[in-house]
C-alpha cells in the first residue's frame, strides 16, 4: 500500500495560498480564517505572481515575526505610559510587514504521482509536519502529517 498509493491519493488541493507581495496582516487574517475549520492547516502557501511557490509560511513563523515586532517597538520601555498605544504601534508594524520577509524558501515538496514511502520520506528528512506538492514549479496541493498517518496506519490497523 505504501508503494501503490501515490501523493495525489492524500495530499489536500484545498490549501490556502496568498501572493509573495502580501503584507503579514493579510496572512493573520487567512490564517485564522482557515484554523476554524482545519486546525491542522497552520500554513499558507506563498506563490509569486506567474503562480510558482516561493515558500510557505507556517503559524510559527507568524509568531516569531509578532514577537519581532514588538521586541522592536520595545513596549516594555518604562518611559512609555500608553501601553496599549505602544502595542497598538507594535500591531501596525507588523501587520504590514512583507511575507517575503518570513517565509521558507526551501520547503519540503514531492511530485503527485510520488509514492507514499516517498513522502514520508521527505517528512522525516525535511523534519516538517508536512510537504508541498509540485507540478511543474506549481503548488496543487499540501499533504500533512496527519493526513499521511491516518493513510498508512489504516492498513496497519486492519493486518492485526
């Protein structure tokens, strides 16, 4: 099964995207959009302007660059009385900063017809929870690890 099945068996064509030009505040907003209804789908898919991927950018990334923009802001100055306008600058900074800025240009990815043990593969080399799949330079689709565990354990499961 871990050799018959291919990527395309698995992966998700559902996945968010958003142009390399977006501004970080742009991504929060998809973000938390599509954490409502898949809470495992904490990445966004940076694609240039003729559609090629130019990364991904996870949820972890987007907090780090929070975190960034804060630290840089420096809300903990003691001379600052307004907390909230301090944050509130913090907040604008960072919500118009590039995705260009953040993103991973070296993903994980794999070809549609690749076999499963492949893409596990790819997981546990790139030490991701999941892989972008390609054709032609283009993203269609995304495969998380959960998704490729419920796929090999099912046999698995089933051969006890």
């Amino acid at each position: 099964m871990i050799l018959r099945k291919r990527a395309w068996d698995v992966m998700r064509e559902d996945f968010e995207s958003v142009r390399d030009t977006a501004a970080l505040g742009e991504v929060m907003q998809k973000l938390r959009e599509r954490l409502k209804g898949q809470p495992e789908a904490h990445l966004m898919v940076v694609t240039t302007e003729t559609g090629r991927l130019a990364g991904v950018v996870t949820a972890w990334d987007v907090l780090r660059a929070a975190e960034d923009c804060v630290l840089k802001e420096n809300v903990n100055d003691a001379e600052e009385a307004d907390w909230d306008a301090a944050f509130g600058r913090a907040c604008t900074m960072c919500c118009g900063t590039s995705v260009r800025s953040i993103l991973h240009k070296e993903t994980p990815s794999v070809k549609p017809s690749a076999p499963l043990l492949l893409v596990l593969n790819e997981l546990v080399k790139s030490r991701r929870n999941w892989v972008v799949v390609e054709e032609g330079d283009k993203p269609i689709g995304v495969i998380f690890i959960g998704d490729l565990f419920r796929e090999i354990t099912r046999e698995m499961v089933k051969a006890q």
